[in-house]
C-alpha cells in the first residue's frame, strides 16, 4: 500500500515520558527502551511510535503507554511537541511529546521486554532529541507540582506525611524544610486523615493520609492554587 | 509533483493566536482571517497553514505570524497540539497552535487584507476547532500572567500603573484592587521609575514605569515568580 499527497508531509510519531515513584523506596524513575535497529542502535531512547492515521494523537499517546507499562488510566498530559528539521536522520519525523504519572504501588511493574525503568537521578544517554524532551518533561513536573496537587499520582493511595515531603524532595532535588511544608499542607486542608497508622516499620508509626480529590475540584473552581513549597 | 509514502500521514499545519492589546483604550484583540473558500467559506478563522517540509514547526509559525501582521520579533510561544481525528472536514489535519503578544503601540497595526482585530470580549463563531483553541489559549494567557510578567510585552516601552492594572483587568476579566496591586508590584522592585510622566491626558500627569528586565532574570534564576493577583 501507497499513500499519495500534493505536497511532502512529516511523520508525525508521539513520545512518552513516563515517570514511575516507588514511595517505599523514595526512588523517582523514568521508563526507557533500548533500541534494536539503527539509527542509535543499542542506545536508550523514550517509548514512542507513528500516530496512525485513524487515532487522535490523544489516543496514540495512550497506546504507547498501554503497549510499554500494561496500563492506561494514570496521569498522561501533552508536554510539547518537537519540529526541528533534522531531529531525526532517517526522515523529517515531527513528534508530540507527552509525559505519564504512574506510581508503583498502584500499578505493579509490567515493564515490556526491551523496557527499563531508570532512576532520574541515573540515567543513560538518549538517542535522538530525547534527552531534551526528558529534560522538558522534568521541569514542566517541577513547576506543576508547585501548583497542582500532581504528586498524588505518583503516591499509593494512602501515604504518610513524610512520602509526600520526600517525593517533593526529589522532583525538586532539594531539601523541603518539614515544619513549614507541613503548615502549609495541613492549612489547605485537603488530606483526609485516614485513622490508620504505617505497618511494617522499624520507626514510630506514621499516620496515613488520603488526598481529598473532591475538595480540591471544589476549591479549584474557585481558583485556589495548592502551593506547598 | 507528488510524495508517496508507505503508511498514510496526517497533514501538518500551525495555527496562531495572536493577541494584541491597545493600552490607550485598554483593549484586547485577537486577529482572525475570512475564510474565503469552503469549509466554513466566509467564517472567521485563526490565521495558520501547513508547515513545510524544510522548516521547522517553530519557524512555520514565525512566518505565519510574519505573513499576518507584519512582525516577527515579538512572544511566541508554542500553545498545545490539536490532534482529533476530525478537526477538519477536508483531511485528517494534526495542528500545532502558538500564540503570539503584539502591543499595538509598538508595533502599529499591519494586518493584512483578510485580517481583522476582534475584541476578545466580542468574538464572531470561528471555523474548525478554532474556538476551542482560541480559548485554550485565554486559559493559558491568564494563567501565565500571574506568574511571568508576559503583561509586558502588551504595553508600551513606558507605562503607568493604571495601565498596568488595567491589561490585568482585561485578561482576568475581574476588577483588581488598586491597593494591594501596587503594594505586590513595588516590592518586587521590578519596575524603573523613567522620571517622566504620560502627557495628553486630561487627568492629573501619572509617572510612567518600565520593566526592568535584566533583573526579573537576575530573580528568575533564583526561582522568584511573578505574582501581583
């Protein structure tokens, strides 16, 4: 089969960025694939494809993540979309990069074959324009964490006070001062006090929280940020 | 001449946004084109077109807004890639959006013939998914002016305080309070009082300010924000 146009059209391809948090670990990773065929063969690259052409490019997106992590109802936003002209060496390939929330208590491991997850803090050179793109999706993270409860995706379901202070410790990559981020956060309110307390721990047991999303939805109409730190 | 492909491809095309603003009658524009054939033949449209294939997705839309305006060196910044299947009646069409700030001071008005200035407040029905995009991009305008100060590059070189609050008004859509406006912009300290004041005007002189850009980047590098609301 053959497709035919007037004039040269780019391939369009989504990219995905997908972070995955291990509360229990404090461990802030990123899922990559090495690649098999040239160009960059053998290197690291982010999962990604050709948007086809009866799916949005929405539902590319979601494809890719489904077919690299076996899930598909997490987090997943557009990041950017990267046009340069020689970005790729193979042909003028335009890609629309999105970034996915995935916490891995919630959603076990179900990495593909050729898939790895790499801690952020550790990480291979990328193929392509791909480190970039990594680089693009981790400040958008950082800024969006400051004003968008985004860290309850990356968390289990309950969590303790610390979990969370640490997970901001390392999207931020910088101590959080634990009196004042705790002031804040209890002064929005919007954590529901589980009544129950940590297991399995060889410190003083911690109570676990739950986010409240509803009140949030609430509170966001009404345009309040969720600034913490 | 014809381009043939193995698998089918979307089209690519930018379209732009592109706000201007009259600060003497504190005025926000946005400029739209008539569409002269079908679809949608005699509706307004944001101006776009398709991005061809020796440049880059950033610089289609530099000459998109260059060919509509008459000016290229003013903010532009990539928006969010519109991506549904049928977005346009005529081909499957994935669109890359940008908006673009233009102070109609400093950069008088050149549109070209199909091109008119709507007030914001008062838009005609657009063709395509243009009004989805067109507020997309309000969203994002009003969001970013409370934490970068983009305001500025939709006044003119020197300004008073009235009409800085005033654009605020405008893109917020609500009244702001005169007080505690000026309280938060002073002691960021990122204005420079010019010593002069505005002439012409039939009230009492107000003194005119400018944005001191070198140091909002010095502050942006220690992670300060803009925040006046």
């Amino acid at each position: 089969m053959a497709y035919t146009y007037e004039y040269a059209r780019p391939a369009l391809t989504v990219d995905c960025v997908i972070f995955g948090y291990e509360a229990s670990a404090s461990s802030l990773k990123v899922l990559l694939i090495r690649r098999k065929l040239p160009p960059f063969a053998g290197d690291w690259s982010l999962p990604g494809g050709f948007v086809q052409i009866e799916e949005s490019v929405e539902a590319a997106a979601i494809r890719e993540l489904q077919e690299e992590t076996g899930v598909a109802d997490v987090f997943l936003e557009q990041l950017y979309t990267f046009g340069a002209v020689d970005r790729d060496p193979r042909d003028r390939v335009v890609s629309v990069a999105y970034y996915a929330l995935v916490s891995l208590q919630r959603h076990p491991l179900q990495a593909a074959t050729d898939a790895q997850w790499f801690e952020l803090s550790d990480l291979p050179e990328l193929g392509f324009d791909h480190t970039e793109i990594l680089g693009y999706a981790v400040e958008r993270l950082r800024r969006k964490i400051r004003y968008e409860p985004i860290g309850f995706e990356l968390l289990p379901e309950t969590f303790t006070l610390s979990q969370l202070q640490r997970l901001y410790e390392q999207i931020l990559e910088r101590e959080i001062d634990k009196r004042n981020f705790r002031k804040k956060l209890l002064k929005m309110d919007l954590l529901i006090d589980t009544g129950r307390k940590e297991t399995g721990v060889a410190h003083r047991a911690a109570q676990l929280y739950q986010f409240d999303v509803q009140k949030y939805q609430l509170l966001k109409q009404n345009g309040i940020s969720f600034e913490v730190v």
